[in-house]
C-alpha cells in the first residue's frame, strides 16, 4: 500500500469515528439508571456519572467516603447487580480470535457496622470465549468519616491517576499499564490480593499496600494465554502512592511498585528471581469541560528472561478529553512504551449514554511510525440487564 493510499485509509477511517461521535452527542442523554447507591439515597446515575461508569466529581467524592452519605436519609436496596457489555474490533491484533466479545458482570456491595463506614465490594466475570469465570474483585473495607483514613483487605485493583479496568474510559487500557517485561507479567492492570492503608480526602490521596498474590483469570473474558513458566510473588510486593491536589483541580504525584518474583519452567525444571520496581510521576488538570492527565513510568528488571540479564523499562501517556455535556465525552490519548521495545500510539475515541442504562463507546487506535502495525477500529456497548442497576 502507498503512503498516499495509507494515508487516506487513516483519514477515512478517523473522520468515520469523529463523525459518528459527533452524531451520536447529539443524541446523547442523561443517565438515569437505578444503581444500587442511587437506590439507596434516591438519586439518579447522572449525580455520580458523566457516560456509565466514568464518575464525575460528586461520585468521586461519595466513593472516597465509603460510599455512605451520614445526613441523607436511606431507603431500601438490592446489593446485586447484573452488567453485560459487547465489545467489537474492526481490526483483530495477532493475540485476538474473535471480534465480537459479549461479557457478563456480577457486582455486589453493600455497607455495614453502626455507622456504616464498613463496606464490601465484589465483581465478578462469568466465562467467555472459553475461559472459565473468575472473581475479579473481592474486598473488605474501613473509611473513617471526615479524614477519608482507610483500610482495606482482599483482592483490589491498585490505585491510578487513571482508572485501568473498573471505570476505563477507552475500550483498551493504556499500554503504560500493562506492558511486561520478559517473563515477568508485573504490570499495573491486573488485581492483587493483599492489604492496603491509606488516606483519600479529596486533597491528599495517599496509598500503601502490600500484596502477597494477584490476579490469574481470564480478565474481562480474554482468556488467559498459555505458559510454560510459573511465576509467583516470593515476598509482599509493595506499591506506594501519593497524589495531592492543589486548587483550580491541579493534581500531581508518584508512585512505587516493587518486589521479587519466582519463576519456574516446566519444560527444563529450571528455576530463576526477579527482581523488580516501577517509579512513575503524575500530574492533572480538569474543569467543567475539560481535563488532561499524564504518567509517566520507569521501571528495572534484574532477571526477567531468566539469562541474568537486567533490563530497562518505562511507559506513559497524556490524556486530553471534552465534555460538552454533562453525560458525554470525546477524548484524545498518546501512548509510549519500551519494555525494551518502543511502541507509540495515537487512541481517538468518544463515548456518551444513549439510553437510561447504557454507554456507546467508539475508538481507533493509529500506530505511529511502526511498519506492519494495523490500525484498530472499536466499539463497545454497556448496559445493565433489568431488573438489575448500575453500580459503582
């Protein structure tokens, strides 16, 4: 294909999203789905919610609190909810099979204690494309009123400037999150299971946790892709954040992920330790109808491919998104990564509510400089299956 043909297929295929994205605002409406909080203290998903599961600044808040409001009265609720979601790629990546990929999501939460500052949280997956289903999230938690103090235990995702998986704006995560280097599959995407302490009071955001296990099932129904190497964490990994938040929505931290793991081969029976950490930087901006993050990530492998050799890694990205209504968003992403391979990519992408209890979701992906690397056009549909409601 020529350069000119290339890029001509680009332009089309952009202008398709933005046109498209550009219809479907215009369509667009509020959100008023039912969700278990909402069902609790009577209010609709728009109070939480820009386009479901995205949470505004109000759902941010009433998460940091444990999901309790002391002064607003309760009714009745159901601590179930069912999500299903189909999910389509125009362009298959080599690890893909299938360009349709319809997932069901089981979530339940409910607070508890006298003051209801304990809570639990769970979701989980049931099978698709052929892998079995899993627990995705599972964990108890503390939130001291007023001081945002927390303590949490189970299964979790680690805390990001950007969500990774739970409330993920774009269909695919960001590469800075979940590329790995050699054997080692450490990355900031996949759920640990451990203890975490911290505080969130909407100026500080301070974490620390220690993670003994994590994550290995099919993640939002991708199956799991074969291995012949084991690998185990040998001691409590430790991650550690700290973000702060200045006035006019001015945000910035960093963050520490590091740890030894044990790998084994069950083909030569040899076995081998990694040493790891990854160091990153963050900063963001927002207002009511704009926002821009970015992260940026290094990281060191002492002996990831087993040989002894160390390797060098980093990640990163910077993120710029409109709103130009309350219940809709179009955004732009950049995407670096070498782990040690560079890759840089370009993500498009626009989503809003088109009814009461969903989200339309439409993106394309551009390499940039990488001969033979495709271009991916997706979209994605969510949606909770009556009688079941949106949750958190």
């Amino acid at each position: 294909m020529s350069s000119n043909l290339r890029m001509a297929t680009v332009l089309r295929s952009t202008l398709v999203v933005l046109v498209a994205s550009g219809v479907l605002l215009a369509f667009a409406q509020p959100s008023n789905a039912t969700p278990i909080f909402a069902e609790r203290y009577g209010f609709s998903c728009s109070a939480c919610h820009t386009a479901v599961p995205e949470l505004n600044a109000f759902g941010n808040a009433f998460r940091r609190a444990g999901f309790v409001l002391p002064s607003v009265p309760r009714h009745k609720e159901f601590p179930l909810v069912l999500r299903f979601q189909e999910g389509y790629m125009k362009d298959l990546p080599p690890a893909q099979t299938r360009r349709f990929n319809a997932l069901a999501i089981l979530i339940s939460t409910a607070n508890f204690g006298s003051d209801r500052s304990f809570s639990y949280y769970a979701r989980y997956f049931f099978g698709s494309q052929g892998a079995s289903g899993s627990l995705y999230y599972g964990w108890l938690q503390h939130v001291a009123a007023g001081s945002g103090v927390f303590e949490r235990v189970g299964e979790y995702n680690l805390p990001l400037i950007q969500n990774a998986t739970q409330r993920l704006d774009t269909f695919t995560s960001m590469p800075a999150y979940t590329y790995t280097v050699g054997q080692n599959s450490a990355n900031f995407t996949t759920p640990r299971w451990g203890a975490m302490f911290g505080q969130d009071n909407g100026r500080l955001n301070a974490e620390v946790s220690l993670n003994f296990a994590e994550y290995l099932g099919a993640a939002y129904g991708a199956p799991t892709p074969p291995s012949n190497v084991t690998q185990l964490i040998a001691f409590p990994e430790i991650f550690a954040s700290a973000t702060y938040t200045l006035a006019d929505n001015i945000s910035f931290g960093a963050l520490r992920l590091a740890g030894t793991r044990n790998f084994h081969s069950d083909l030569s029976g040899e076995s081998f330790s990694d040493r790891y950490y990854r160091d990153g930087i963050q900063a963001g901006w927002s207002n009511r109808h704009f926002s821009i993050d970015g992260q940026q990530l290094w990281g060191f492998d002492t002996n990831a491919d087993g040989l002894g050799t160390g390797t060098a890694s980093s990640g990163g990205f910077v993120t710029a998104k409109y709103y130009p209504t309350p219940h809709a968003y179009l955004g732009v992403r950049y995407d670096a990564t070498a782990n040690p391979f560079a890759t840089r990519d370009w993500d498009f992408y626009g989503a809003f509510a088109p009814t009461v209890r969903s989200r339309l979701l439409l993106e394309y992906i551009r390499p940039i400089n990488r001969p033979g690397a495709q271009t991916q056009l997706n979209a994605q549909l969510l949606f909770a299956l009556p009688p079941a409601n949106w949750v958190h």
